[in-house]
C-alpha cells in the first residue's frame, strides 16, 4: 500500500479524516495526498488570474488542515485539480497509482439521515479505487476481526483482495466471513473464491431479505473493527450504486467499510 489519497472537503473535520490516514499509513510506510478540487473555467485575461488565485487558495487550506495532524514521520503531499473531483482522481491514480482511497461518509453540508453524501458517493460509484469510509470522530487503531460480507462470493479477479490481505497481513487480523443468500439466490453464489477462503478463518451462511440486513444483524453480534464488502453490480449496495447518495436505512455502519473493486487495467 503505497499511496494513499485523502479528498479535502469543506468538512471542519477533514483533519480527522486525514489524521485516520496518516496513522494507518504510518503502518504501511505510505505516503498519503491530500487534495483539493477547485472548478474555474479556462478563459482570457482575469479569469487566468482568478483561477491562479483559487488554486492558491486550496493549497493554503491543505496546508492548514495539514498542520492539525500530527505526521507520524508519515510523507504527505499536496495534489490540487481544476474541475470535476472524478475526472482529478483517476488522473492522479493514473500519474501516481492510488492505493487506497480514506474518505468520511458524508460533508458537514448533507443531511444526517444520508450515509453517503453526493460527494462521497460519487467517488465510490464512479471510480474503481478501493475505497476505506472513516466514521466522523473515528481514531485509527489495528483492526483485530475483520467481517467480510457479500451476496456471492465468486470474484472474476483475485487482484481486488489485495488491500485486504495487505490489512490482514499486518495487523494480523481475524478476516470471517459472512455469505448471506437473499430471496433468489442461485447455487453459483454459494460459491466462495479460494483466495477469500484462505485469507479467512470462518465463513458463515445466514439468509435474509437483502445483504445489508444479514451483514448489519452480524456486525452487532460479532463487533468486528472493519467491514469489508464489494463494489459489484450484485454486491452489498446493489441497487444502491445506481444513485450517488444512499440513505441511513439502505446502508449504514458505525465502523470504518473498506470498499473493494478492481482498477481496470
């Protein structure tokens, strides 16, 4: 886990966020960006000077947010981007290579019965960079049992494990796992990656009416550290990924979710 990329909001809180990021990459020996994305557009004579101004201005509010962490001996870099946040993140994953990416669920802005802001969802929904979601006023410690849910458990690419074999080969953590069959159900889902299989020490069957009710009944039994689900069309937030916002009611998680999915090569 090389790079690490930590998206600056609007968030008072975003130093959290980053600090969260800076202690876990302090783990991996990472480096960690924080970026800004600001959106003028191009043009002649003072709007070149405005535009100038405002990339200045972003990198000054990083540069305060930066001062609220402490380092850890952690390198963090600065990254600012003119236009749309999607079309900045998967150029900087292009320049540099994303590891991870550490966001909060939702900016100050959004209403608290959304789990996902349109800003947060869109980054989940619209890139293929693994993704960790940090709970507002969470502080990093190893994550010790790890409960990986999901719907199917047939992966076309071994590579989407990798941040989580890297989590589990450091911390040494417990990875169990929970396969819960939903009202339709075919006997192809019941089958589970060897690779998934070897990263765990249990697998657990339940059956419920949607993937989240069975991963939330046993997230408040286990009490694991992290939940780890996958990015698929058929996957925990199946029809949620149609939208950019998911509510409260459709998902959510009082623990940091790591999000897998393969980068498209």
């Amino acid at each position: 886990m090389k790079n690490i990329l930590v998206p600056i909001g609007t968030s008072p809180n975003a130093h959290e966020t980053l600090q969260y990021a800076v202690d876990l990459a302090s783990h991996f020996s990472s480096k960690v960006y924080v970026m800004e994305v600001f959106n003028v557009a191009g043009g002649a004579g003072s709007l070149i000077d405005i535009s100038v101004m405002v990339k200045k201005s972003g990198k000054e509010r990083l540069k305060e947010v930066i001062g609220k962490v402490d380092a850890k001996g952690v390198e963090i870099k600065i990254a600012t981007y003119n236009g749309d946040l999607i079309d900045g993140l998967k150029e900087i994953d292009h320049e540099i290579g994303i590891d991870l990416l550490v966001i909060a669920p939702r900016s100050n802005d959004i209403k608290e019965e959304l789990y996902l802001g349109h800003t947060s969802g869109r980054m989940i929904k619209r890139t293929d960079i693994p993704t960790l979601i940090v709970p507002k006023g969470t502080q990093f410690s190893p994550f010790k049992m790890i409960l990986t849910g999901f719907k199917s458990g047939i992966l076309k690419k071994k590579r989407i494990l990798n941040p989580l074999m890297e989590i589990k080969n450091k911390f040494e953590s417990d990875v169990q796992l929970l396969l819960v069959k939903t009202p339709g159900y075919n006997d192809k889902d019941l089958q589970v990656n060897t690779a998934l299989l070897d990263l765990s020490s249990r697998l657990t069957l339940a059956e419920h009416a949607t993937t989240y009710l069975g991963i939330l009944e046993h997230i408040q039994a286990m009490k694991p550290d992290l939940l780890c689900v996958f990015r698929r069309k058929r996957g925990v937030f199946m029809n949620l990924w149609e939208k950019n916002t998911i509510h409260k009611s459709e998902f959510s998680a009082k623990i940091p979710v790591l999000v897998l999915s393969v980068k498209k090569d």
